[in-house]
C-alpha cells in the first residue's frame, strides 16, 4: 500500500477530477462542493475521506482548514467565461468573489503549492486586468514591504493547456495557475519548476480520434432517448442557418467515430446538445444525431472507465462532466510536482 507522503485539500471540488492524479500518493484532509449531485458522485469515487465534504466553503473560517501541502481548486469560471456577464470579482452574484475564500485559506494555511483552474479567456478579461488583479492577490509580486491584506508571496507560473494534447479528442483550452511558495522553494528550485511547467505548452497535438470514445450501442430502447426529436434537429438547422447569414458562425456541430475531436463540451450541453451531437451511422444513418451516452462524456474528460458514474439524472452528469478537468492534463502536471512536494 502506498505511503502517503503529502496531504492536500480540494476546493470546489465538483466530481474530483483536480483530485483524481494526486490520491494515490497523497491525503486528502479536506474537500468541499456546494452541489448536492456532484457530491453524491464524489463520494461514490472517494470513499476513504475520513472527513465528510464541507457544502459552503462561504462559512469555513479558514483557521478550521487542516494543515497541507498542496490546496487544489477549480474556482466557479461564471464571471470569466465567454458565456458570463464579463463583471469578474466584482460579479457577486456570479459567485466571483468566492475566489477570495481560496486567498483567505493561502493566506491562513500558507500550502507549499497551489494548482488553480479556470477558463483560458480569464488571461484577457477586461483587457488583462482581471488576471493582473487575481495574481496581486495571490502574492505573485515579489513585495518587501506586505500590507495587512496582501501578505502571502507566492509565485505563480501559468500555462494554456488545450485536451487535444494530451490524448484526448476534445478542443479544450484550459488556464492553470501553479503557485509556488517563496517561503519554501528558494529561487533555483521554483526555476526548475516553472520550466517543467511552461513545457507543457509546447506539447505537440496528439493525433485524436472519436473513435477512442464514442460507444457502439443499438439505437433501440432507452439508448434511442439519446436521439434528438425532428423538432430539435430541424429548429438547430434553421438557427445555424441564420447565424451564418449574420456573420456569426456559429450552431450545431456533428462528429462521427472518424472526427478527430469534438468542440468543448460545457455544462449547457444538457440543454441541447448542439456543440457535439454524433451522427448516426450504418443501418440507421437516416435518423437524427444522439447526444453523448454518459460513458462518452467521462470519456471526452479523460476518465477511466472505472470511474463510477452516479445514478443521477442525465441533466446533472452532464453539468458534472461539463464542469469538470481534463484528467490527463491534470496527471502530466501532478508528474511534474509531487516530487517537489
């Protein structure tokens, strides 16, 4: 049996993707997510927390948090989003102030690393100046003199990782911010690291394909609910219609086993599908596209099989999935500072 030898907490946890690459050789102490769904699949996964997953992060006085080495979080991305009003940390109501409980727990706990996540566009938020905040925040400026406020010095390095990378058929950009603490890591050994990390940006494209993914399954029975109505198919047809007429290009989009990836898949895509809908094939090609089977999604994130799949709605695996990382992403950068920790 591994021996653990660094302990970590996952924020925001969702369905332990972040979580996912470090269990094996870490503890986790700590875990909390809001939503009751996500939660139940969690703990399907995650059966050996000896401590029960906090709901509101909000109410936690971060002097409560245990002590680790590594916190983990992939803060709500609503206020950074394309999709989102754009209002980033002043978005309350967006929950974008929610990143600041991670700040209070830095502050607080003072981890030797953090790994943070998010949406690839919060580099370009209001002209830059959301990011350059977030990193003040963190302690990315190497102060002399702290104020009461800005009093952790971490460094931060950031890269975009993109799933098509590594291994996984989907065109999926993601931000990561790795923090390294000055307090621990003296100036050569945080070069070191911020390199290795930077490397993972010039990965070439791995040569994808659906066919990894997507499942051979009758189209009878409870899989023919996949299908989506005439209704449906003709109202994205008509809307893709219009949008290239507009200018805006943009509308359904259908993959086959030979695609080479899909687009992103986001937490909407309960509502109907239309960024990846997989085109019927053989016998029964003349029917409307299907949705994603549940496996397929895990699979389109880079969860093993064995990851159990929580008997709960299909609207709410696939916000889980939506919502989540790209495990292999999360592996190569766990390869690179476990031995560091």
């Amino acid at each position: 049996m591994n021996q653990k030898h660094f302990k970590f907490i996952d924020l925001f946890a969702g369905i332990g993707g972040l979580r996912m690459p470090f269990s094996d050789q870490g503890e986790c102490v700590f875990t909390s997510e809001i939503d009751k769904y996500a939660r139940k699949t969690y703990l399907a996964n995650y059966r050996d927390d000896k401590f029960p997953i906090n709901q509101d992060i909000t109410k936690i006085d971060p002097e409560d948090v245990p002590n680790h080495d590594l916190l983990l979080a992939g803060f709500p991305c609503q206020p950074f989003s394309k999709a989102g009003k754009r209002q980033g940390f002043e978005d309350t109501e967006a929950r974008g102030t929610l990143f600041f409980n991670i700040v209070d727990i830095l502050r607080s706990k003072r981890p030797a690393m953090f790994l943070l996540e998010n949406v690839a566009t919060l580099r370009t938020q209001n002209k830059g100046q959301i990011f350059e905040r977030l990193l003040d925040e963190l302690g990315h400026k190497n102060r002399t003199l702290f104020d009461a406020r800005n009093d952790i010095d971490y460094e931060v390095v950031s890269v975009t990782l993109n799933s098509r990378q590594f291994n996984v058929p989907q065109n999926r950009r993601r931000l990561f911010l790795l923090g390294l603490s000055r307090d621990v890591y003296p100036e050569d050994i945080r070069v070191q690291i911020k390199s290795l990390i930077k490397g993972l940006e010039k990965y070439e494209h791995v040569r994808t394909k659906l066919s990894d993914v997507l499942m051979d399954h009758p189209y009878t029975g409870e899989l023919s609910d996949y299908v989506i109505s005439k209704r449906l198919w003709s109202s994205h047809k008509r809307r893709k219609k219009e949008n290239i007429k507009n200018g805006k290009g943009f509308g359904y989009s259908v993959v086959t086993k030979a695609s080479a990836y899909t687009r992103t898949m986001s937490a909407r895509y309960y509502k109907d599908g239309s960024e990846i809908l997989v085109g019927i094939e053989g016998a029964h090609k003349n029917r409307c596209p299907r949705m994603l089977f549940p496996r397929e999604v895990a699979r389109l994130q880079g969860f093993p099989d064995s990851y159990i799949i929580n008997k709960v709605s299909r609207t709410q695996i696939y916000k889980q999935f939506g919502n989540s990382v790209c495990v292999p992403i999360i592996k190569e950068i766990s390869n690179i500072i476990i031995p560091y920790l």
